[in-house]
C-alpha cells in the first residue's frame, strides 16, 4: 500500500525559453500578414492558435492600426460629439414629486410636521409616514406615523425634505 501512495515526482518535458514564448519571429510575420489582408482578429488568433486578446495586445505593441490616423480620430470625434443632453426626470419620481407638490409651480410653503401622530416599528402601516424620528435603539425612537400619500413612504411634510427637486443644482449655484 506505500508503494502506490509513493509515486515519485511527476517527469514534465522540459520546455526550453524558445519553445515556451507565444510571440515567435514567425507569428509575428503570420499577424503582420494576417493584419494587411484585411482579417480580423479573431481569424488572425484562430490561424496563429492564440487568444483574441493576445492578437490584440500584439496589434498594440507593434503600433498596427486599421483606418483612421491618432489625429484623424481626434478631428473626427470633435465634429460628432453629441450636444448634452439634459436628464429626463423618470416617471416615477415625477409623479410622485408631482403628487406631494401638486402640478402648479406656485412656491411649496414648509408648514409644521404634526408631532401627535408618533408611532414604534410595530404601529407602522402602509399609509404611514416612515421617517425615523432621533436614534435607532435609543429610549424616544420612533417614526412620524402622520398619514401618507398613496404609495408614498412619507408624510408631505417629510417628503419635502426627502425629494428636493433641483437640489444638485442649488448645490452648485452655493
């Protein structure tokens, strides 16, 4: 039973640094032909018995590029660049900042947040307002527990404070 456990070191052909290199004088002749005819990288990697990526890392090194010059592409670019566009706002949020804001643009006056209604984790119900009120696991935790819009998580008093709209730019104005 030792003798099987004991099968000696595994003998592996030696590979001299020659045999082992993937990039030969010869493959490099075979890419650069390949190159010129026009095939693509994956028919050039196919052919040489190489990766798709190595062709490509190849192609870089020895500076072979297809089509358009550094500067070409850098004219180029310039003259396609699309114009910004601005973000659309998506449905979801707009109907809900519609929905706590109403559709007018009149200014939103910021009244007092009913304190009365305060409720534990285990009061909430779906048309309560969720927003915590002081520290998790402190004595006074709690949520606002004031009524909440249909499939809104806050009150209209927290929702304003939560979905600013236009926030990122009146950050950048200062």
């Amino acid at each position: 039973m030792a003798d099987i456990c004991n099968l000696g070191p595994l003998h592996m052909p030696a590979l001299s640094p020659a045999s082992s290199r993937t990039w030969t004088d010869e493959r490099i002749e075979l890419l650069k032909q390949h190159f010129e005819a026009g095939l693509s990288c994956s028919e050039i990697a196919a052919d040489i018995g190489v990766s798709r990526n190595a062709v490509i890392g190849k192609l870089s090194r020895l500076n072979l590029t297809r089509g358009r010059t550094v500067d070409d592409r850098k004219v180029q670019d310039r003259g396609l660049a699309p114009a910004r566009m601005r973000k659309a706002v998506p449905r979801l949020q707009y109907e809900m900042l519609a929905t706590i804001y109403g559709e007018t643009d009149a200014p939103v006056i910021a009244g007092p947040i009913d304190e009365a209604n305060r409720c534990s984790l285990l009061e909430l119900s779906e048309n309560r307002c969720r927003w915590p009120i002081s520290t998790p696991g402190e004595d006074d935790f709690c949520f606002c527990g004031n009524t909440a819009p249909d499939g809104q998580p806050y009150c209209a008093g927290h929702s304003r404070l939560a979905y600013r709209p236009h926030g990122r730019a009146r950050v950048m104005r200062g």
